[in-house]
C-alpha cells in the first residue's frame, strides 16, 4: 500500500469533494472535550464539508469536517490522527 501526507490526502479529499465523488478514510477518534478516544474509526463513503474558521476555533487547521454519506452525519476528525485515506497509508 502506497502512503502519502496527511496534508496530500486532504487536498486529494477536497479534489475528489469538488467534482461530486466520495471516498474512504480511516482515523484514531479523540475528544478533546472529554480527553478520550474511541479507537479507529473507519468512513466508507465520505465527502468534505465547510470546517471551522480560525476566528471560530483555535483547533481550525487541524479540525476536518466531513458527512458520513452512510448516515448523512456531520463529523470531524482531528487531521494528525488520520491512518489511511482510500488506498493509501498516511505517513507522519
């Protein structure tokens, strides 16, 4: 399995967003708010939503947002924490 940037995922996430497509992704779930995690998370069809401004949250570069097309919730995950995009590992 090829690995690629967090970074490099995103834009690849928002790309895929832009033209109507979705996409898979894996993450480590963190809540800040009660300092804990629920292990790996897996998304199988998800696509980017609008996330937080830096005037919204001190976390906004980090904080993604996106919709779970499975259950059309809206989500976020915590960039650093993310394990895998479609069929890439994200290396550190």
């Amino acid at each position: 399995m090829e690995s690629i940037t967090p970074k490099m995922a995103v834009k690849r996430m928002r790309e895929l967003t832009d033209v109507g497509l979705s996409f898979s992704f894996e993450f480590v779930s963190y809540s800040k708010k009660n300092k804990e995690s629920k292990g790996k998370k897996f998304v199988s069809r998800a696509m980017l939503r609008r996330s937080y401004t830096a005037k919204q949250s001190s976390l906004s570069n980090q904080l993604i947002a996106y919709i779970d097309l499975d259950t059309n919730n809206s989500r976020q995950f915590h960039l650093p924490l993310l394990t895998k995009f479609n069929n890439y590992t994200i290396k550190p």
